[in-house]
C-alpha cells in the first residue's frame, strides 16, 4: 500500500470512529434515541440554542431524524424543524409518521415544503401534501415547477388508497422495435431518466404496455437481440383506480417485484413498486386489527380530538347492544332472585362465548382481507368453523359442567351451564363467520362493525341459553 492510500485509510477509519462515537451517544443497544439524548435536545429547543440542536441532530440516520420528532411533543416538533431546515430532506419525510409530517409541513413556508416535494418520489410528495387544508395545498403547488405540479395534481385527482395515488410516475417504457443495445445506449444517453428501476416496460404506439424487461435480462443479453425475443408478454396490469389492499394482494399472489399501472383506456400511466407495497401491507394489517377493535388508526401521535371521536362512538354503540342483555337478566329476575348462583355463573356463559366469537371474527376478517375466504368457499369454511366450535364448545362445556357441579354440589346446575356454553360456542363460531361475509357481500368493511354484532349475539344467547334452560329444567321453581 502507497503512503496516500494508507492515509486515506486512516482518516475513513477515523471519521468511522468519530461516527461510531456520536452514534454512541445518541442510540442504545436496541438501536433507539437515548432519553437522555432526547433531553438534551429538548434543554437546547427550550434555550433557543439553535446551534446546538442542529450539532445534535446532524450526524443521525435520517431515520433517526423522523424518530426523534416522534419523541418530542406537538409544540416542540415545529421548533425542531426549524432549527434543523437543512437536514430536513426528502429521506426524513418519507420516514415521518402521517400525523407528525402532517404537523411539521404546516409550520414551514409553502417554498420549503414546495423544495422538499419536488426532491420526492410522487407517491411520497402526495402522501405530504394530501393532508394540508385547500389554502396551504395551493400554495405548495403554487411554488413547484409546472411539471411537478402537474404529476402531483393528476395524483390527488385519484381516491384515496387507490394505485392512482400509490403509483410512481417515474419508470422506464421503451418501443419493441428496440434492440438491446439500443435499449443500453438509450439508458445512458438520458440523465433524466429514472435512476432506480427493476423492469422496463415495452409500449406499442398507443403507450399501451405490451411486455416487460426484468434488468438482469438487458445486462446479460447480446445487443443485437430485438426485446421482442427477449421480453415476457406476460404481465399483471393494475387498473388506477384499484384500491391499494388489492394491489397488494396481487403482489403477494403473483410475486411480484414491479408492476405497470394503466388508466382507462389501457395506457401506461405509472408504476408500483414491492417497497411500497410492503408498508401497505403492514398498514392494511394493523388498520383491521385496530377497526375490529374500534380504536380508529391506534397512532399514539393521533389527535386526542381525533381519538375521542374514533372510539366512542363504538364504545356507545357496544352500550346500545349491551341493552339487549340486560332487557334478556331483566326477564329471568325472579330466576336469578331463587338461586344466587345464576347470577355469578351468567357472566361466565357470555365471556366464553364473546372470546370464541372474537376468535373466529378475527379469522375471518383477515381470510377475506386476504382473498382466502370468497364466494367459492363459504359454505365449506362455514362448515369448518362449525366443526372447530362444536370441537371447543363440547371440551370447555365439559370443563365448566364438572367444576360447578362440584362446587355447587348441584348436578343439574352443571349441566345446565355446560349445556349453556355449548350452545353459545356453536352460535359464536357461526356469528363469527357469517357476520362479516354479510357486511363484505354489502360492500362494507367487515372489520370496521363487525365486533359489535358478533358481541351482541354472543351475550344475548349466553343469557338467554343459561337462564332459559335454568327454568325449563326446573333448576329454579
């Protein structure tokens, strides 16, 4: 090794242990800000030590970044943004929860958020600006370049969750008539092309996709092959307007690395990319978890406002249903006045049938979330859920039946509960299916209402099998 090469060597290993020394300070074990790193940032925010916050924050990972803003409070993130405007780059935004990017777009000039868009992909400038109110999304594409603009305002033209606005407006389409060699020239004659792609798109004269080129292919093939011969004319076409759950279920089916997106008419209008299907997949995942429960989009930097209003309004719905419960205890009072011994074991009947019912709802919403459960298949999966509840029902009947027999010294009263519960496991286990096949044959989000009814169903047989059998056995006079 030369004498210039072994300093070079030496001050990259010094400015790695610099790095490695900063990083020290800041991240744990686990990889997360440190909270006393996080004080001392918020002590320079609250002194108005610009400086020092942005020598703080300069040497972390822009992921680092948009953790750290999460950590702060409200008032504290707009102030941070400020005091670090030149790090604020494309790569933290990307990175920034919805609720906190959203916060931090509104405290900065239209001009800085109209930069910080423009060095964006389009998907992520629209899932930026989408969120201002009319006024300051104006004046955001007020300050953009024309051709910016324009591909942000066809996005925002799309529904919500649609691949109109998941797709990217950068790829690469090239004629059929190419040969790869000239497909390899035209790449590197063009700086203004697209710098990250896995396939190119073959169009025909009316920019409708007719085939696709994995890269790997261009680069091992002679350049005189025509890409007629070597592309695969075999290809799964997203319609724009499809919603962003189907999107990914197509990628997960087919395997799917890229795929074109067309307009109405068949044309190429954009891209998607596996790398943003991967956060739609999670965000679909975690959105139903949160529906079935009714806590709304379950993010800690959510609005309490927001919050308040998402929950309970399921939370009065579940108090309406729970009426019909009551009006059912309130029917077997003089039961329940005769032995005292109804009134404990009743709850236990509808909490064991409410989890079994939970159970099988959970199952599925996600079977329908993902396409397994269809019209093909219902009857049969019907029918499986059955045999599971009926498995279940007679195992925990059996259970609950001898134990509060011994107990209770009271045969009969063992019996009726066991009898009670196998009927509410069956029920849920039925509940739990055809609840919410019926909402998504209505078009409706089977997550979203579900649970409500799946309890409702629950505890009102759980009364009404406990208690009636109790009084038709003669358990109570």
């Amino acid at each position: 090794m030369n004498p210039e090469d072994h300093d070079n060597t030496l001050l990259h290993e010094a400015a790695d242990a610099v790095a490695d020394a900063r990083e020290s300070e800041s991240l744990d074990e686990e990889n997360t800000l440190k909270p006393e790193f996080v004080r001392r940032v918020r002590d320079a925010l609250e002194a108005g030590e610009r400086d020092a916050v942005y020598d703080l924050v300069e040497p972390l990972h822009h992921a680092d970044i948009a953790d750290l803003f999460e950590l702060l409070n409200a008032d504290e993130r707009p102030e941070l943004a400020r005091a670090i405007t030149d790090l604020m780059g494309p790569e933290v935004f990307a990175e920034l929860n919805d609720h906190v990017r959203e916060l931090i777009v509104e405290s900065l000039p239209a001009g800085t958020v109209a930069d910080i868009a423009e060095q964006l992909d389009t998907d992520d400038a629209v899932a930026m600006i989408e969120d201002l109110d009319d006024e300051d999304r104006e004046a955001v594409l007020a300050e953009m370049e024309p051709e910016d603009r324009a591909a942000i305002e066809s996005a925002l033209a799309y529904p919500e969750e649609s691949a109109g606005r998941l797709m990217s407006r950068d790829f690469i389409a090239v004629p059929e008539h190419m040969s790869v060699g000239s497909l390899i020239d035209y790449l590197r004659e063009n700086p203004d092309l697209s710098t990250e792609f896995w396939e190119i798109f073959v169009v025909d004269t009316s920019h409708h996709p007719i085939g696709t080129c994995a890269l790997s292919w261009v680069l091992r093939t002679p350049r005189g092959v025509a890409l007629a011969d070597v592309m695969t004319r075999d290809q799964t076409l997203i319609p724009v307007g499809m919603d962003q759950e189907e999107v990914a279920l197509r990628f997960q089916k087919y395997a799917l690395i890229s795929a074109a997106v067309v307009d109405e008419s068949g044309r190429l209008v954009g891209q998607i990319t596996v790398d943003d299907v991967v956060h739609i997949i999670q965000e679909e995942a975690g959105e139903d978890v949160l529906l079935l429960s009714g806590a709304g989009d379950g993010d800690i930097n959510e609005p309490i406002r927001d919050s308040y209003f998402s929950r309970v309004r399921w939370l009065i719905a579940n108090l309406i249903t729970a009426l019909l419960g009551a009006t059912i205890i309130t029917a077997f009072g003089g039961a329940i006045e005769k032995l005292v011994a109804l009134a404990a074991l009743t709850p236990m009947v509808a909490s064991i049938g409410g989890n079994a019912g939970t159970q099988t709802m959970a199952v599925t919403v996600r079977a329908l979330a993902t396409n397994q459960l269809t019209r093909a298949n219902t009857a049969r999966i019907l029918m499986r859920e059955f045999r599971v509840a009926l498995l279940n029902g007679s195992t925990v009947a059996t259970l609950i039946g001898v134990a509060t027999a011994l107990v209770f010294q009271n045969p009969l009263l063992g019996t009726v509960i066991g009898t009670a519960v196998m009927i509410n496991i069956i029920t849920a286990g039925l509940a739990g299916v055809l609840v919410p096949v019926v909402f998504d044959r209505l078009d409706q989000d089977p997550a979203v209402a579900s649970s409500v009814f799946v309890t409702m169903i629950t505890d009102s047989m759980g009364f009404f099998a406990f208690l009636g059998l109790a009084v038709l056995s003669g358990l109570v006079g």
